[in-house]
C-alpha cells in the first residue's frame, strides 16, 4: 500500500492556521502525518487546538510590539548580566537576534 500524495507544507499551514480542520483531512493523510509526529490523531488534535488558542493572543502585523526585558550579550556572545527594555528603545531601530549561545 502506497502513501497518499499530498504537499506537506501548505496543508500543514492550513491546520495550524485554522484554515482547514483535522476532520476534513482524509485519514490516510493524517495517519502519515501523524505516524511521522509519532503522535496519536488526539494528541495531534490537541497541538493543533493549542496552537490556535495561542494565535488569538498575539499580536497581529502592525500591532504594536509588547513591552520585554532582554540580557544582554557581548561581542563574543557572553552574557554580560545587563537588561534592555524594549520600550527604552522608543524611536532607535533596533536589531534583535535570535539564537543559542550557550
């Protein structure tokens, strides 16, 4: 038995957006997506229901941007136990950088 065919990433973007919903999906295609996951189609579902829930709460393109402390790091990427307030930043451009760097 073959696997369905499908484009994993406009689907999956569907879902996560609310767009389309895990009861409309044909079961094969998301027992392939969830034996990838290795979640059960319930605990797939309840991903799913969280990541919306979270959607409703953040801010939206053009919303103002929340208030948050950052430590800071030096040229090497050491932290140097030094906080910003974005909100302290009012009117400077700003460049924030995500990653590790432990």
């Amino acid at each position: 038995m073959s696997e369905p065919d499908f484009d994993l990433i406009p689907l999956m973007t569907d879902l996560t957006s609310g767009r389309k919903f895990l009861k409309d999906v044909d079961a094969p295609i998301v027992d392939q997506i969830t034996s990838r996951l290795k979640l059960r189609r319930d605990q797939f579902q309840a991903l799913l229901d969280n990541n919306l829930e979270r959607a409703k709460k953040a801010p939206a393109v053009g919303d103002a941007a929340p208030d948050f402390d950052l430590e800071l790091v030096d040229g090497k990427g050491v932290r140097t136990g030094d906080t910003r307030q974005l909100s302290a930043c009012l009117g400077k451009p700003i460049a924030l950088i995500f990653g590790s760097y432990t």
